[in-house]
C-alpha cells in the first residue's frame, strides 16, 4: 500500500457550487491539488480557486463541455501541466431533464445519459492512465439515492445514476490490484441548486426530516479520496438521512 504522493492534483467535475464546491473545499483542506472544472460557471470556479489559493493551497478552475471527449483531454493536459499528475477525479457533474417516461423525448433522454454517464466514464478511463503507471489513484463518483430506488418522473436520471454505480464496481473490480480505489457516494435531497425545484413534501419521504448539506456530501468524498480508505472500493455510501434504510 502506498501513500498519496505530494505532487498529486485531482479533478472535480461540476465543481462551481453545490456538492462540487464543497468537495473541491474538502479536499483542497486535505492536501490535494484540485482542478475545478465547470461548464458555465466561471465566475464561481475563478472565485473558489483563488480562495484556495489565497489560504496556501493549489487550485485552478478549468472550463470543459465532458460531453465532448477533445475538451476532456485538454481539461486533463491543462491540470497535469498546472498542478501536477492527476491521481484523482471526482465524478460530480450531473444535469436533470425529469418527465414521466412516456414524455421524456430523445433529446433529454441523450444529454442526461451523455452528462451523468458517459462523461463519468470517459474521465475515468483517461484517469485510469496515470494511476495505473503510479499504482495509486482515487476515482469517486457522485451517483443518487435514486439509482437503486425508483423516483416517477426520473427514469433518464435514475438510468444514469444506477448506470454510474454499477460502473464504480465494475471498474473497481478490474484495478483494485494497482492501488487503484473506485466507489461512489449516493446522495438523498441535498439542498443544491438542482434541488431547488423540488417540492418540500418530499423531505417527509426522509427519516431525518431535512435535506441534507453539500458538506455532509464532500465529507465522504473527502474520506474516500484519502489514504485512510486504501481498502475501500467498488462500494456506495449513501448520504441519504435514511432515504435507502
């Protein structure tokens, strides 16, 4: 078993707010490098970086459609060549187009399956690289409670989301000789800005009775991206108040 070597840069997807905000925040506090990567939320990615800078860490923010597989490889070159060897990805970006399975057209159906799943699954395939040559890599991806339970109205995301977790063990599975680590957290409501729609009523489905926080979140990511989780891989830890119990 081998440690985090101090070089070490990892990626956050989504990571202009919300959970990704707050992982980049944890793990920065852990001593990462952190690549925070966003779509449309420059203003937020500049402002975070320069926080973590400002407090002696090491962080650049980085814009990259994950859709599309050129700006995945630039986004992974601008963060080795910024910060160093990147032996960490957090898998965060998510997107949401919810209807009822009959009326979710082709369009919504592909740019969430595209967004949740396929660009988790190309990041971590070029992840794998590195890690691989180094023996040591952490990959933690942010699936939902709502992968393994059914939610009306969400069958593209659910698709997506149990699609992500049956890869974190697949993957897992296949490096865990390497000093490779993969495994997923599976948010419940979480009080984001993707939330935000949601009804209130649907707090009285969780046992805990209030949503959760994006630091309860980026606590575990944090743990399963350090030293201390060498032994943990190919599992879900669900963030849920209960929702999966």
């Amino acid at each position: 078993m081998s440690g985090r070597p101090d070089n070490a840069a990892i990626i956050v997807t989504g990571a202009a707010r919300g959970i990704g905000a707050a992982s980049v925040q944890e793990l920065a506090a852990d001593g990462w490098a952190v690549a925070v990567l966003h779509r449309n939320g420059r203003g937020d990615a500049e402002t975070l970086a320069q926080q973590i800078v400002d407090a002696g860490g090491r962080a650049i923010p980085i814009r990259a459609d994950l859709r599309e597989p050129a700006e995945v490889e630039q986004a992974f070159e601008a963060a080795q060549q910024e910060l160093g060897p990147v032996l960490g990805l957090v898998n965060n970006a998510g997107v949401r187009a919810d209807n009822l399975a009959l009326s979710i057209s082709d369009e919504d159906w592909q740019l969430v399956l595209d967004t949740n799943l396929s660009a988790a699954f190309r990041l971590t395939r070029r992840a794998m690289r590195g890690m691989l040559r180094a023996r040591f890599g952490r990959i933690v991806n942010v699936a939902s409670v709502v992968g393994p339970r059914a939610n009306p109205g969400q069958a593209n995301y659910a698709a997506s989301k149990a699609g992500l977790i049956g890869m974190t063990k697949t993957v897992a599975a296949e490096v865990a000789r390497k000093g490779v680590t993969v495994n997923a957290v599976a948010p419940g409501f979480i009080a984001t800005e993707m939330t935000k729609d949601v009804p209130p009523e649907v707090l009285e489905a969780v046992p805990a009775r209030r949503a959760g926080q994006p630091q309860e979140v980026a606590a575990c990511v944090r743990f399963l991206a350090s030293d201390a989780a060498a032994y943990v891989t190919g599992t879900t830890l669900y963030v849920d108040g209960g929702m999966s119990a």
